[in-house]
C-alpha cells in the first residue's frame, strides 16, 4: 500500500465507477489515482464480534468492511454512524470491500450525516474536479 497515495472522501455510489490499474496496484476514478478510500454511514449489519465483516451503508450503497487486528475486539453494534478509511477492493460477483485501517464511532456527533455529504462535495470541487478537467 502506497500511502503517499491520498485516500479520496468518497460515498460508496462513486466506487462502481472506479477501475483498476493493475500495473500500479490502485485505482482511478474520473482520471484520480488512489488505493483508500474514506466513508462513512451507518453498520447495516455486524458479525457480533466473531471478526467476521461488517457492512457500511452510506445512503449510496453498501460496502463490507473487513476489520484485522485491534479493530476486531472492539463491539461494533449496527446503528453505529462510523467512518472508515481504508484499501479498497473491487471483486468480481460480490460486494466491494474496504480493508479497515483506521475506524471510528461518529454515533455523538450532531449533524454528522448532511456534514458528510457536504465534505465530499467540497472535497470533489475544490481537489478532485480540477484534475477529472485535466484528463478530459
């Protein structure tokens, strides 16, 4: 993993358009290299602490979340509002995925949802549309 690589604010709708660069082990969405991406939503569903994947909802879509280490003996308890950072995987014939690095609980947080969508708007006009206009 690349981390000089930024991870882009994305909602998981977005991701069904990225595609693969094999030769650098990333991918490319709307002409932007990158191998994280950074979420947030709501868990649809938990494994009860089995280490077994849990699923993100942004409101866009869902994507699994393949927690390892520290992350697995936390409790994640679906409602939980979570942001996620992490690799992300596209797989053929099953959800995409996202390899947790880092992972918190935004459940006290007011206003967090609309501020999110708003986060990744801004970040898409003022980084990401700039360099999607140069590749066009």
């Amino acid at each position: 993993m690349d981390y000089s690589v930024a991870a882009l604010k994305l909602l998981c709708s977005q991701l069904k358009q990225a595609r693969e660069v094999a030769s650098q082990n990333a991918f490319t969405l709307g002409g932007i290299l990158f191998q994280r991406a950074w979420l947030q939503g709501v868990l649809v569903s938990s494994s009860d602490g089995d280490g077994g994947p849990l699923f993100l909802d942004d409101g866009t879509g869902v994507i699994e979340l393949s927690l390892s280490g520290e992350f697995r003996h936390r409790h994640w308890r679906v409602g939980m509002y979570i942001m996620v950072v992490g690799g992300y995987v596209a797989r053929a014939g099953e959800p995409p995925m996202i390899k947790v690095h880092k992972i918190v609980d935004l459940s006290s947080s007011p206003d967090r949802e609309a501020m999110w969508y708003l986060e990744v708007v801004e970040a898409y006009k003022l980084f990401y549309q700039p360099l999607v206009e140069e590749f066009t």
